[in-house]
C-alpha cells in the first residue's frame, strides 16, 4: 500500500470534510469552530498562513491534517483524521510526521495541538512522535467544548 502525502488543491474541499466530520460525529459533536473551519478551509486556514496537507491511496483522500497558525512560527495541529477504513495502518503517524516535518521547514518553532481523552489511539501517537502535554496554567482557552487535552512540540530555533 503506497500512501502519497500532498498539499491541499483546489476541489479537496469535500475530502477534508467528510474525513473529519466522520470521526467528530462518530464520537462527539459538530461545534461552531469544526463548521467555521470545514465550510471552507481556503479562507479559513489556508488564507489565513495555515496549510492542509493529505494522505492519499489509489487517488483516494483517506487522511488529513491541518496547520493553523497561531502566532508567528508556531502552529496548531489541528483537523487530523484517518478514514476508519484505514486505521491502524500506520498512515496517521505517516502524516503527522510530514506534517511536522514541513512546519520544521517553514521555520516554526513550535506545534501545538488539542485533543480528548477519549481519543487514546491518538494521544498514544502524539505522545509517541514527542508531543509534550501542557500543565493546566499553560493551557489556553479553547473554542472546542470536547477539548480536554493540551499538547506541544518544541521544534528549536532556526
């Protein structure tokens, strides 16, 4: 199984959203924040500094992830998610590891990422790749009423 991870083009739109829409329903509910950013992602993440990147079989999207940023190189790793068809298969370490490696290029210094509890198979890979959890006085409000985890990766200076 040959998985391709590429930027975001124009007409991946509906890609990014059902991608995520599945998991988020399958385990929570769809907040103001997931709308704002799946109803149109050019203007929502893309425009605004962030990137969107892809994994893809066969011409198949069945995984994404975003960067937003967040402050001037630092990004928030966001919008992650694997097709349930294809979990378990290495492809969500495969992506967030080009994801990283790609704000590393760009000259950030610093990844930051919110998840759930609840959500134990992608915690175990954020804290395997070497996503910190964040102390409670160092969490910063979150506009997701499901965010219960804190995470970050120091990247160093450039």
């Amino acid at each position: 199984m040959h998985v391709l991870i590429r930027e975001f083009r124009r007409g991946d739109e509906d890609a990014f959203r059902r991608l995520n829409q599945e998991w988020i329903v399958r385990y929570f509910e769809l907040e103001p924040k997931d709308m704002e950013a799946l109803s149109n992602p050019k203007a929502n993440i893309l425009n605004k500094g962030g990137r969107i990147f892809f994994a893809e079989i066969e011409g198949e999207a069945v995984g994404c992830c975003a960067l937003l940023s967040i402050a001037r190189r630092e990004f928030e790793v966001a919008k992650m998610a694997v097709s349930a068809a294809y979990q378990g298969k290495g492809i969500g370490r495969c992506l967030l590891q080009h994801v990283i490696e790609a704000a590393r290029a760009s000259g950030a210094t610093r990844l930051f990422l919110e998840t759930n509890r609840r959500m134990a198979p992608a915690l175990h890979l954020y804290e395997s790749i070497g996503f910190q959890h964040l102390p409670p006085e160092r969490i910063p409000p979150s506009p997701y009423a499901r965010s219960d985890v804190s995470m970050e990766m120091l990247l160093g200076e450039r």
